[in-house]
C-alpha cells in the first residue's frame, strides 16, 4: 500500500519538514502491518491516485502542484511537478478514459483537468482546464466560500464535485473533449458541509458524508442528479476531547457503508438495504485518533490516524487487529494495475 502524509505538525502547517509518500505490506491472510518506510520525500502529499507504474500526489498546499512518480520495484522515481490549479489540492481522480487526472483544489474551491499522455506523464505543463464556483454557506468559519473536496464520476458519465463550502454537488459534462459547467447536481440542507460520497453498485444512490453536521445522505440518483431520500447521524458516538465530531471519509464494501469519524474517532457501520436506504450497524473504536481516511483491502479495513501517527487494521466485525507507526498519515491506496478495479478504488 502506499501511505501519502500531512508534515508532522499535521494539516496546514508548514510543508517540507520531511513528510512524503511511504510504503507499507499487509499480510491478506492475517490483516498483520510490516515494512513500513518512507520511499520517497515530496511536500504534504496528502492524497494519492496511480494510473499502472505511475503513482500521482495532491500536494496541498497553497501554491499546490500535482507531483508524478514512477514506480521501479519498491522505489519511486520523480518524473515531475506541474500547477494543480488552485490552492490546496485535496484530492485526484483519474477520469473514466484515464486520459486526465481531476483535480480537486479546497481553498480555491477549483476543479482543474490535467492531461495525461499515452505513459500517464503529465501531457503539459499545467491543467488545460480551471473551473471556479462562487457561493457561501452559513457556518462562517469553514463555508465562507467555494471548497473542492471530492471529485466523482457519476454513473451517466458527469463529472461530480462535491463543494464544502456551499453545500452542494456540482456537475460538469463533455463537450468537444472539455468539460462544461452544467449546474448543480444536488443541493444539501444549508450548513450540511458535504465532504466525500460513494455510489452503490447500480448508480441508484450517492451516499455522501455531511462534515459539518455530522451526517450521512442518501440521494437517490437518476440522469446527473440526487434526490434526498434519507438522513442519519454519522454516529452516536461523542467527541473524546470533547471537541468538534467530523465525519470524513465514505466508502462501501458490499452491503457495508463505511464511515470515519474524527473527533469521535469511530468507524462507523451502515448496513445497505435492497432499497438502497441504510440501517446503522455500530461505532467501532479505532486504537488511533483521527481517521482522515481508510481503504477495504482483502476484507480488512485500513485506517489512516492522523493524529495518533498510525495505520490500524480492522477485521469485518470491527475489532482492532494491530497498528503501525507511521506519521500524520492521510491517504491510502492499494498499488495495482490499470482496469476498472483502479478507477472504482480511487472514486471510494
């Protein structure tokens, strides 16, 4: 797996202090760690995506840049470092031709399109396309303006980009090779602060992570657009410091939807019903503080602790296998070819 990492000090402080993409092995058969070392030093690359040998990283940070790496062996080679068209890049996807990498940028609120060549390097020097949002909503101290913080393609083929800061889901089509605004595919109660989604298996719905109220919505999806059919808290589980519960990441294995929860630092456990509608499960309790993300691999549940400094591995049932040290770790992706396993592991 490779591990992408915030600096030390954790998100929004000074980049450069050392941090960088590492690598770790998980034993499929027993959910065991091992082997983890940092393989390759690149400022605050805090999400990752691979297209075949090459592996990208979202740099975050105000003058954001977009770094490539080729993957020789258990190494990483830098091949280059382009513009990602905004501020604070957060996360990448590569769109559905793997012909671009979509970009999404938080404290620009930009979505930027960067073109891929035949190899997967960088087609040019920068994004050939920046798309903008203006709008605000009522929390003012995280919704003052647009933020980009997750990129999706829809099941129809629309590219999605989930917008923190005025609670919406924006949509974009094709045309003539580029992408053009084409309004908004779902508006969520004002103050909801929508952070990620993930698409059940038919299309039918969008399950999408409210941060700032801590829930979770079900949409119901047809021809580029969500309807809201159901509301539940993101957990039931208070805060430990007694700070701000934040939901983060969403993600769905099987019937299972997958939530994070920082703060309350749980993995929260929907079960998806036949009608797509959710049923809560339970709040499993990480070793760790923190999970800013996590990834399903071979049924066991990677966990990214952010602040705890370490990767944890949970079984199905939710009980803690083992951690391992890592520091301030914020994104995982399993290493792996080209096909539709990849573009479908980079959407969750």
């Amino acid at each position: 797996m490779w591990i992408g990492t915030y600096p030390a000090a954790g998100a929004g402080t000074p980049v450069g202090q050392g941090e960088g993409i590492w690598r770790v092995d998980l034993d499929p058969a027993t959910g065991g760690l091992s082997s983890a070392r940092l393989v390759v030093e690149t400022p605050s690359p805090s999400f990752l995506a691979q297209r075949g040998s090459v592996l990208y990283a979202a740099n975050e940070q105000a003058d954001g840049t977009v770094s490539a790496f080729d993957v020789v062996g258990d190494s990483l080679l830098h091949r280059a470092t382009v513009p990602s068209g905004g501020a604070d890049p957060c996360h990448l996807l590569l769109d559905d031709d793997a012909s671009a990498l979509l970009v999404a940028n938080y404290s620009s609120g930009t979505l930027a399109v960067l073109p891929l060549d035949a190899d997967g390097g960088f087609a040019t020097g920068g994004p050939d396309q920046v798309l903008g949002h203006t709008g605000s909503g009522p929390d003012e101290g995280r919704q003052e303006s647009s933020h980009a913080h997750f990129v999706a393609l829809d099941p129809g083929g629309f590219v999605l980009v989930v917008d923190l800061g005025t609670d919406e889901i924006r949509r974009y089509r094709r045309a003539a090779g580029r992408l053009v605004e084409d309004g908004i595919a779902a508006v969520l109660p004002a103050g909801t602060g929508p952070r990620h989604l993930a698409f059940g298996a038919d299309g039918r719905f969008a399950y999408v992570v409210g941060e700032l109220d801590v829930t979770v919505r079900v949409l119901a999806w047809a021809d580029g657009a969500g309807t809201l059919v159901q509301t539940l808290p993101a957990t039931t589980t208070p805060a430990r410091s007694g700070g701000r519960v934040l939901p983060s990441h969403v993600a769905l294995d099987g019937e299972r939807l997958l939530v994070g929860v920082r703060e309350a630092d749980v993995l929260a456990r929907f079960t998806v019903r036949a009608d797509g509608l959710l049923d809560p499960v339970a709040d499993d309790a990480l070793p760790g503080s923190w999970p800013r993300h996590f990834a399903v691999v071979d049924g066991w549940t990677v966990v990214a602790g952010q602040t705890s400094d370490d990767l944890a591995v949970l079984a199905a049932d939710g009980s803690a296998v083992g951690t391992i040290p890592i520091p301030a770790p914020a994104c995982i992706v399993l290493g792996h070819g080209v096909g539709q396993g990849e573009r479908r592991s980079l959407q969750e």
